[in-house]
C-alpha cells in the first residue's frame, strides 16, 4: 500500500534514473551503478519523509536533486580516494559544475515565460521515458543525445558494430517519440 | 544506411550551417524522417547536454600529440602535449567550450576576444619570468595557443605546504615584479596575479608568472570589449572591488584599473605565499570576500603572522594600503625593496655575542687607543709607539669581522662590501697619516694635529659609504664626523682623546641601533 508521500516521489525515479546515467560518464561506468545512486536518494528521502511531506512537487523534485548530487559526488570523491587513475579524469568541480548548471536549466520554470516552462515539463517526459524503452536503446540515445558521443564510441561502449548501433538509435528515438506522442506531447 | 545517416548526421553538426553537405545516398523521404525523429530528441535533449558538457576527451590540434589535461582555469584548459616534428612538450591552453554553450553570443564573442586577447599580450612580452608563448592555432570550438611547459609547482602550492623560506618567496615576488614591471612597461596590466598564477621551475627553480587571461592594454580598449571588473577577490584590489560590488559599467571599470592595483594583487601575493594561508578568512563567498577587501576584514589587517619578518611585513603593508597612491608607484620600485631586504646584512644570527664584543670590547679599545695617543705625546716616547697606539683599533675591528663572518648569514655582497669600506679606511688613513708625517717634517706633535681631523672625514666619507645597503641612519654618522673633523682642530693634544671617545660611542650607537646585530 503507497502512501500519497509515496506516490509523489516515486513519479521522479525514472527521471533521477536518467539524469544519473547521463552524469555517470565512461569513465565511472562500471564503478558507479545509476541505480544504486537513485535508491540511496530515495531512501534518504524516506528517512525524511516526515519534513517532506506536503512539500509541493517542484521543491521535492528539486531536494531530491540536490541529494542525488550529493550521493553522486560522494560517490565519485570515494572513489578518487581509492583509484589512482580516476584522479586525473574526474574533477568534482566539474561534476559539481555541471549539476549546477542544469539546476539553472531545470529551476526556470518558477519565473520564466509559459513556453520554457512548457518546455521543461517536456524535457522531463522525455527524461521519464528514456527508462521505458529498452536498456541498450536507452544507453545509445542517453549517450548520443545527452552526452554528445559520436556513433564510434557508442558502438565501442555497447560492444556492437556500428550499423548495429545506429539501428538501436534509430528505434530508440521511434519508441520515445511514440511514447511521447501517446501522452501527447508532440 | 542507418549508418550513414547517423555519419552524415554528425558531419553536419561539425561542419558549419553554411556549408552543407549533399546527401547522394540517402533516399530523401527516409531521410526527412529520420531527421524529423532526431530533431524532436535533439531539440528536447541539447539543452541538457550543453549543461552536462564534460570535456573530458581533449581536443585534436594539428602539431601536437598526447595531449594530457594538467589544469582547468576560469577560462581555458591547459594540455600538456607533445610537438609533432619537434618532440618538444609544450603547454596548450584551448577556452574551455563549455564556457561558451549557455551564454548569450555577444557574451561569448567577449570570451573568445578575452582568449585571443590572452596568446597576443602575452607573446607581446619577452621576459625571462614571463611563460613566453610559442604558437596560437585555430581549431574546431575556436583558437588555442601553446607556451612554454613548466615542469613544477605554483607558488600556491608551494607556500600551502609551506616549503619556501622568507628570503626564497621574497626572491620570487622580487623577479615577479621585475616582470610585472616589464609587462607595465608596453601598457599592459596583468590583473590577476595570484600564487595560483607563479609557477615554479622544478629544476632551475626560475619563477614565471602565467595566465594573461584578464590583463589589458592600459589605455587601448575595443569598444564594446571593454572587461567590467574580473578577478580573483582575495588578490584585488579594494578600488576593484568597490567596482565590483556597485557594479560599475565596464566602460568605467577600465579607469579604475591601474598599475596600483597590479601592485596591491603582488603584495597580496607575498603576503600569502609568506603567511601559507588566502588573505581572506576561510568559508566566505566570493561576493561576502568582496566586501571583507572593501571594508578591510582580511587577516593581514587584523592579525599578525608571527612567521612573516619584519622588514617583509612592511613591504606588503605599503602595497596593501587603501589607498592606491599610498602604494608602491611601480613594480620596480617593489622589487628594489624586496632585493634590499634580500641583501640586508644580519650578522648576529649565528653569532650571539657580536653586539656584546663591539660594546664591550671594540669601544673600548677605541676610546683607550685615543687617549693613549694623547698620553704619549705628553712622553715624547719614540714616535713609533704613538703610531702603533693610533692604529692599534683597527685590529678588534677587523678581528670581529673575520669572526663574524665565519657564522654570519649575511650574503657574500654585504660582506664584501664591508671588507672593502674598512680596508678602504684602513688604506686611506695609512697613506694619509705617511703624508701627514712627510709634509709636518718629523714633528709628531704637528703630525698629529693635521691628520686627525683627516683621519675624521675618511671615516666620515666610509659611513655615508655605509648608508646605501646598510643602515639608513648611517648618513648621520658621517655628518657627525665631518663635523668632527672640525671640532678636531680645537685642541690638538686633545683631538686624539677626543676621537677616541667619538669613535667609540660611533661603535655603541652602531652595536645598539643596526637592525643587523639584533639577536632575532
């Protein structure tokens, strides 16, 4: 049985889900599970679900964010403290930069115009629904389209050739924009 | 044929919107779709990764090979990399892409002119503390330019662990200034000397100050380039920061900026490379660190660092001060300062006893080598002896400068330098006293009487010597003397009794007032 507390929190799993695969760069992957990250936040939020409820849903949305930057940060300094190697690759600033800037983009919609408002509640449906398609489709798109790689280095991480790759995109984008346009959002 | 739209795809994002590319193997209608389903992903998801963007692959730049991120600034990241043909490992600075997605384009043209701005006035100046600049290329997300590759740490790093004595960090501020100077000089001011921006030669230990990233012609200014204040608030200065926090329009920020500020920043710079620690307290943002440098709440103002000498302590003060014409008027002028100190004589470091020897033995036997000359001229003895007793003084003089400069610290050049002034005494008043003797034709009595007030004005001429790198107040000592030689010609069986005495309260004075004999 869910309580509305719950319910409320759990419509941001698949969207924390995203964000968190997208921040988890090549590099980290495979020491870092997005999963562990997102769950760890939501227990977090559980250990407080008292003060947070009745929170309305942007500032949930964005105290959840904010906490799964923390676990991912905390995440990434423990393991700089263990992996030589990661220390030369990985810079918490940056990471921490990159968070902030997409709080800026994420936030606007408290004072901007209604179409970046619009926009946003966009960005997050889409955001949401990478976790409905399947995982090897999700990690090309989350790489191609949120992270900026190139075709070579998507097929070289999903281990598969390059036509392979790009047909998993080309389904990948189908699919979301299908879900998309099932809500209505196109 | 997935493929080849994915390829052409990301052909077309590299290349520009004015050239595009054809698209013979693609069958048109397949290819609007698949473009339509691209651009409804891509419209959705680019903002996203332009906030997510982590250059974390370095870019590719024709000449250079393995490039390897060392350091990440404000504006640029720097790649160690390897020359092509010469094989010689360079540093490469490219603006960071980063800083450019997310901003309006005017603001980005400002950085990318900022950028280019950097490679010019750097390679403009030629010095040998300045990271000279060897090529400026151009690439995809804009220009980048390489420089020479300082294999060391910056002078943060340095005084953050705290490895650098007084004299080695005044010994890098001093060169630092020298190149500030230099930079002054062609009309340019650095703005934004820090530790963080001196590095360090590891092998020849040369100090090279790096980053012209937010320097500036001083009178020169583009139009609609102009900079509105940047900087790093614990090393500007107070002027600025007042810009700062009022938000001064960039046109008038220009007029604020001068070589004083540069100043203040070098000795703000000193200050904390000798005191390990950020002028500003701990735990303050940069917009709370503004106004501590407005309201003067910074740690060099309220608390004293008991590790920072004191001569160091007032060369920093006088570059800290409020006011910017109460400052150093030029680098140079600072790195004058910085290398008096430097060459400041400190005799009694290693050598305790030295003030106690001159007080009690030097003056002493000073004053009794007059008033045994006086004696034995009232004897008639045998004028050898009276000459002996004359110049007997100078044997503990120049006994306790052989003695002290076994265990002194002082540098070679002040110890020369003192050998010299003395032998130099010592010479002129040899030869004087012979002249005297010669031209008073065998008469002690009247040889004396003529050479004293002599003997007076060389010790005179030999302080005013003294004054330039010694003690300031030595001046003094040479007017005492020339008047000396005056008071001299009163009463000449006296005037041997009389300089005596003066020559001995000469050595007290010295023993008591010369910073150089004090115990610390």
């Amino acid at each position: 049985m869910q309580t509305p507390f719950e319910k409320d929190i759990q419509r941001f799993r698949p969207i924390l889900l995203s964000i968190a695969e997208a921040m988890i760069s090549p590099t980290l992957r495979g020491h870092l599970e997005a999963s562990d990250l997102v769950q760890q936040t939501f227990l977090e939020a559980h250990c407080n679900a008292e003060k947070l409820a009745g929170t309305e849903s942007a500032p949930l949305f964005g105290w959840l964010r904010i906490c799964l930057k923390n676990n991912l940060l905390d995440a990434v300094k423990h393991l700089k403290s263990q992996k030589n190697d990661l220390k030369r690759q990985m810079r918490i600033s940056e990471l921490a930069e990159s968070f902030d800037r997409m709080e800026q983009l994420l936030v606007a919609d408290q004072t901007s115009p209604s179409q970046i408002a619009e926009r946003n509640e966009q960005i997050l449906i889409l955001l949401a629904l990478l976790q409905e398609i399947p995982p090897d489709q999700k990690t090309a798109v989350i790489m191609k389209h949120l992270r900026g790689c190139s075709l070579k280095e998507i097929a070289e991480e999903l281990n598969r050739s390059e036509s392979a790759t790009a047909g998993l995109l080309h389904r990948g984008r189908q699919n979301l924009v299908a879900a998309m346009e099932s809500r209505g959002q196109v | 044929m997935l493929v080849e739209f994915e390829r052409q795809i990301e052909n077309d994002a590299a290349s520009s919107d004015s050239q595009r590319l054809e698209w013979p193997l693609l069958d048109a209608v397949n290819f609007e779709q698949h473009k339509k389903l691209f651009q409804i992903i891509d419209d959705l998801a680019s903002p996203i990764r332009t906030a997510l963007c982590i250059a974390e692959s370095p870019p590719t730049i024709s000449d250079y090979c393995e490039l390897e991120e060392i350091g990440r600034g404000g504006m640029g990241v720097v790649y160690r990399a390897k020359h092509v043909k010469t094989l010689r490992t360079d540093a490469i600075k490219v603006i960071r892409p980063d800083r450019l997605a997310n901003v309006d384009p005017e603001r980005a043209m400002q950085l990318r002119y900022r950028f280019e701005q950097e490679s010019r006035l750097a390679a403009r100046v030629a010095h040998q503390h300045i990271v000279p600049v060897y090529q400026v290329g151009e690439m995809e997300t804009g220009i980048w330019f390489s420089m020479l590759y300082v294999d060391g740490p910056t002078l943060h790093e340095c005084s953050n662990v705290k490895s650098l004595t007084p004299e080695k960090t005044a010994r890098v501020i001093e060169c630092i200034a020298r190149a500030v100077e230099t930079v002054h000089r062609h009309g340019i001011l650095h703005g934004d000397i820090k530790p963080h921006n001196i590095l360090l030669e590891r092998e020849t230990e040369r100090p090279l100050i790096s980053d012209f990233g937010l320097a500036e012609f001083e009178t020169l200014r583009p139009d609609g380039y102009a900079s509105g204040i940047a900087g790093t608030p614990a090393y500007m200065a107070p002027e600025l920061a007042m810009a700062a926090l009022s938000r001064v329009g960039s046109n008038d920020a220009g007029s604020i900026r001068s070589v004083s500020s540069d100043i203040y920043s070098l000795g703000a710079t000193l200050w904390s490379a000798l005191a390990g620690c950020s002028p500003c307290y701990e735990g303050r943002n940069q917009q709370e660190q503004l106004e501590d440098v407005v309201s003067r709440n910074m740690i060099f103002a309220g608390t004293k660092i008991e590790c920072i000498p004191l001569g160091l302590e007032r060369i920093c003060q006088k570059c800290l001060e409020f006011e910017p014409s109460a400052r150093y008027h030029s680098a140079a002028e600072l790195a004058n300062d910085l290398a008096v100190w430097l060459n400041r004589p400190s005799w009694n470091r290693h050598f305790p006893g030295l003030r106690t020897l001159l007080v009690l033995v030097v003056a002493p036997v000073l004053a009794s080598s007059g008033i045994l000359v006086s004696f034995l001229l009232r004897m008639e003895v045998n004028e050898v002896w009276i000459w002996l007793a004359m110049l007997w003084g100078y044997g503990p003089l120049f006994a306790t400068f052989s003695a002290s400069q076994r265990s002194s610290q002082a540098t070679e050049a002040a110890r020369r330098e003192l050998w010299s002034v003395w032998i130099g005494h010592c010479c002129a008043s040899i030869a004087c006293l012979t002249a005297c003797r010669i031209l008073s034709q065998d008469d002690p009595i009247r040889t004396v009487e003529i050479f004293y007030p002599c003997w007076a004005a060389i010790s005179s001429v030999t302080f005013f010597a003294k004054s330039g790198n010694f003690w300031i107040a030595y001046r003094w000592f040479g007017v005492a003397w020339s008047l000396a030689a005056i008071v001299l010609t009163i009463d000449r069986l006296f005037s041997p009794t009389i300089f005596g005495i003066f020559a001995a309260i000469t050595c007290v004075v010295t023993a008591r007032g010369d910073k150089a004999f004090d115990e610390k």
